[in-house]
C-alpha cells in the first residue's frame, strides 16, 4: 500500500466560480491529469478506468446540499454499477 496524501479544501464561493471549477474538473477527468493546489499544499490525481461516481443530495427548508464523489482505482476491477442514473438543468 503506498503512501496516503490528501488535499481539503473549504470556502464560499459564488455560482460562477463554482461553474469554473467544476469545468476545470472536467477538462482535468477528461485530460487524465487533475492538480489541486493551495498555497504549498499540491496534488496531482490521474483519473482513468472506470470512475465510482456517487452523488448525494438534501433539501431543506433554510439549507440545500449536493455532495459529489468520484473514485478511481488503477489495481482491482471495480464492480458493476448502475447506469439508471438521471441529472438535468433547469
């Protein structure tokens, strides 16, 4: 097992720059090459194979949140997932 580094990161943001970010996310998947940096803190990812992708959504009266995750691993096949899955904008 290697060594384990994590990046985190939290902050408020407007929808635009959120916008920003998630389509930096997606040239990085489609590319094969994410990097994460904050001050000294960096992380390259290489996203390839076959991704989980899990998402996550609660809505409230005061709070809404949407929780995305994807992962990736280049040494097990991954097991079979659903392809059911529906989102859209608008």
């Amino acid at each position: 097992m290697g060594k384990k580094r994590e990046f985190d990161h939290e902050s408020f943001q407007d929808a635009t720059a959120v916008c920003a970010y998630l389509e930096t996310i997606i040239s990085g998947i489609r590319s094969g090459e994410l990097k994460l940096a904050e001050g000294e803190e960096e992380l390259s990812l290489k996203p390839c194979g076959l991704m989980r992708f899990e998402v996550k959504a609660t809505e409230r009266s005061d709070r809404n949140k949407l929780t995305l995750r994807l992962s990736w691993s280049t040494d097990q096949e991954p097991p079979p997932g659903s392809d059911s899955l529906s989102i859209s904008a608008g």
